[in-house]
C-alpha cells in the first residue's frame, strides 16, 4: 500500500471555521509509480459539505506518496484518501 510522506499545508475555509462546522472529506485518486495522484483520477467520493472539496482535492494533489509496490516494483494504485478538517479549540 502507499504511504502518504509530506502534504501542502490545509487551509480551512473561513466561513466554514466561523460556522463551527467540522467533517472529514474522501478523495478518490490514481497514485503513479513515482507518488504522485494523476490529476485527472481525483474525485471526491464523500464530503459532509462541498465547500471543503476544492481544498481536499488540493491537499491530495499537491502529497507525495511512497508508491506501492507489488514484487518490489512501483505500480500505479487507486486509494481513497481522508482529508480531516477540524477545529483547534
């Protein structure tokens, strides 16, 4: 399976921060063999409300990933990613 090494930083949308709404976002994607989610593969499967879904995609397409691996090659893997948003109180 790959593993997820470094993501950009996630920017919470405001007005979703003043309104005190929280939820957790699936991205789907095609990860290559060298880490990266094929931009045209990334989808979001799940989203309590859409205006997180544009910074989720963001944060999946800008991560670096170990690739997977099968018999010790690098091989092109379909993941669903979480992309947690949550308030620091």
């Amino acid at each position: 399976q790959p593993v997820m090494l470094a993501h950009p930083p996630l920017r919470y949308p405001e007005v979703l921060r003043q309104a005190g709404i929280e939820g957790r976002v699936l991205v789907e994607a095609v990860l290559d063999t060298l880490g990266r989610a094929e931009p045209g593969s990334l989808r979001v499967t799940d989203s309590p409300n859409p205006l997180f879904d544009h910074e989720a995609l963001t944060v999946v397409a800008g991560s670096r990933y170990r690739p997977g691996r099968v018999d010790g090659r690098a091989v092109r893997v379909r993941v669903q990613v979480p992309v947690a948003f949550a308030i620091r109180r």
